[in-house]
C-alpha cells in the first residue's frame, strides 16, 4: 500500500506542476523521512521515492537558484535525498537518481558537481541494464550540450575520448533512443571543438571508415596501413591505391565498425564542414597559411586530401547507404572548395590536384548491376563537379 501510495503522488506531483508547489516542502520532509528508515531491500520503494523526488525538483524548477533562508533548507533536502537514492545499487533506482540530477543541473548547475558526476555516468555506459544505460546517455547528452569542453576534458584519457566510447557503444547498441542520445553527444562535442581542431575529428572519422583502428599499437604507421591493403587481394587501380594508402597518420580507436557506424562516420565529416563554415580561413589556403603563422590553429583546406578520402572510401563501399552518404560527402567538399585557389599555380584551384580520386570514386556508380538510388545520387554529384568548372577535361 505503501508503495503504490507513493507512486499515486509522484504522478499527482508531475501532473500537478506549479499547483502542487504549495505542498513541496511538506512531501520533500516525508522523502526525507522514509529513506532515511526504509531499508534498502525495499527497492520498489527507492523506486517510487527517486520518481517522486524528481517531480518534486520540476515543481521547483528555477526557484531552487533563489537565496532564501527557506529556499537554502529546500535545496539541502533535495541533496540529500539524491544522495541516498544515488548510493542505492539498484539500477532502476540510479536511473530516477539520474534523472533528478538533470533536474537539478538544468535548474541550479551550482548544485552539481561534474567532476564528480559525469565519471560516474560515464561507467553506467557500461551497464548490462537497458535503463541505466539510457538514462546516463541522455544525461551525457545534456551535459555535453551545455558544456562540451570541460566534459570531453574530464574523460580523456591515454589518447581517446568520450567520442571513442560512444563510437564503438553504436556497434553493439539496438536500441534507437539510446542510439540517438549517443549520436547527439559525439554531435555535441564535436561542434564545439572541431572548429579548433578539425584534423583530429577527420582522422577520427577516417580511422572508423577504413577500419584501420583495430589494433593498439599506435606506432603502427600509415605504410602498414598501405601495404595491407596493398596485398588484400582486390584489384584497384593506381589512382585509388595510392589515395587510400593515406599520408596522415590514423587515429587508433580500438573499435571494429559495422556499417551504420561508418554512415555515422560521414556523418560526422559533414558536420565538420558545417561547423567551420563561418570561419572562411577553413576554405582559403593562403589565408589559412597567414592566419595560422599568427594564431598556430588548424585549418581544413590544410588536409583536403583527407576531406577527399574520407568521400571516397564511403563513395566505394559495398553498402549502398554508406555510397550515399560518401556521394554526398563529395558533393559537399566540391561544393565548399571548388573556388578555392592553388597558391602554386595561378589560375588553378586546389580540387584539380584531386580530380582522379573523384572520378574514382564516381565510375562505379555507373555500372550496369548499381542500384538506380546510388546511380541518381551519383549523377547530383557529378552535376556539381562539372558545374564547378574544377574539371578541365574535355
């Protein structure tokens, strides 16, 4: 009776909104009151009492910023109550703690620690529970929202990142609430730091596309790379064994791809140039040299080659969606660089050094057994190459 007693006025309290704000400090001291005394084998109990707990802090919403005397003991209530409901190992139970610490970050983030949250969240990625696993990766999600940065700073470690975890999670996770939440946090990230280092995003990228990060040995180089592939027993030409040997180093994320991670991936390419569409140093190499003598950053049009590969290794997969999306990658690099000059050859532009690679990456589209769908998508991009006036060929 108890139990269901609680469950019917955390409903009444979430459907209530500001109407029940009258009744919140009496409820918050009868919280108080049973997890203090209620055992922890009680879960159902932690359940009802996590969930009501949250509706309580939605009741609050802003108020709890305000320095009231009355205020002040409202909010050390609502503290400790999400300590106790936190501590309890029950995943359901950490689930409604989670959701009351979003409450609590959205309506007074100088309530919340980060450095002391977010590893925590980081670990439930890990759960075997599909709860707790969801509830932390749209907690991640709004944290990585509000602040990107200092997130992705708090989980770095010996050479990868939050965006490294998420990436392989997408391999093995079925479900679309979850697969959503974590897509958006890597977006997150990603956003705010690839304007200042795109490169590292790029070959984050390249790294899942080419499935060359299987392996921790990071002193591999990229001539291993191009010898393995070299000796895989498929028959390419010179154009295309030479362009996806690659001339950067790769990044290692320790991760076996499946295909819709690859389409994440390109994904993930085109929002890069999205991100760094407002800073015009990003498309103009000369500018890109100037600035980056003043300020030392990093700049896209310093690795066309990579923003080239990364389209054609999608363009010549196997998969028609990752085609897809590779197609219209390259539609997107031809349309951002193809008035873009070549400082060592006047009258020239850069894409010329690189039209093999996209005839490459097109001819396939135009064979007799290509799905009609690819075929189309091919013919948009090869509209916007000749339409560029890029290709000087007769």
């Amino acid at each position: 009776e108890q139990v269901w007693a609680l469950h019917a006025l955390g409903l009444i309290a979430d459907s209530g909104g500001p109407l029940f704000r009258n009744h919140v400090d009496s409820t918050l001291s009868l919280l108080l009151s049973l997890l203090i005394n209620t055992p922890r084998v009680h879960t159902q109990m932690y359940r009802c009492l996590g969930n009501c707990l949250s509706a309580l802090l939605t009741t609050l919403g802003p108020e709890l910023q305000i320095m009231t005397k009355s205020m002040s003991s409202m909010r050390e209530t609502c503290l400790t109550c999400y300590a106790i409901i936190q501590g309890h190992p029950d995943s359901v139970v950490q689930s409604a703690a989670i959701s009351c610490l979003q409450q609590l970050q959205l309506f007074a983030p100088s309530l919340v620690s980060l450095e002391g949250v977010v590893p925590d969240l980081y670990l439930s990625l890990n759960s075997s529970h599909l709860l707790l696993r969801r509830t932390a990766a749209n907690c991640l999600r709004q944290f990585s929202q509000q602040e990107p940065r200092r997130i992705w700073e708090m989980l770095w470690k010996d050479g990868k990142g939050l965006e490294h975890t998420v990436l392989s999670k997408l391999d093995i996770e079925t479900d679309e609430k979850l697969r959503f939440d974590l897509k958006e946090i890597v977006f997150s990230l990603l956003s705010s730091l690839a304007p200042n280092d795109p490169m590292k995003w790029l070959l984050l990228c390249n790294g899942v596309l080419s499935a060359t990060a299987q392996t921790d040995d990071i002193s591999k180089d990229t001539e291993d790379i191009g010898q393995t592939e070299g000796t895989s027993g498929v028959e390419v030409d010179e154009d295309m064994k030479s362009f996806t040997s690659g001339e950067e180093k790769q990044v290692h994320t320790n991760i076996t791809p499946r295909w819709p991670t690859k389409v994440f991936a390109v994904e993930c390419s085109r929002k890069i140039y999205k991100v760094c569409e407002n800073n015009p140093a990003h498309f103009d190499l000369m500018l890109a040299q100037k600035t980056q003598q003043q300020d030392g950053g990093d700049y896209l049009v310093m690795h066309l080659s990579e923003l080239v590969r990364t389209s054609f290794i999608a363009a010549t997969a196997s998969v028609d969606q990752l085609k897809l999306a590779g197609y219209k990658a390259l539609q997107d690099v031809i349309e951002l660089f193809a008035g873009t000059p070549d400082p060592d050859y006047p009258q020239h532009v850069l894409l010329e050094q690189y039209q093999a690679q996209i005839g490459a990456a097109l001819r396939p589209a135009f064979t007799s057994d290509t799905p009609p769908h690819v075929t189309a998508m091919a013919c948009q991009v090869c509209s916007e190459w000749l339409g560029s006036g890029v290709s000087r060929d007769p």
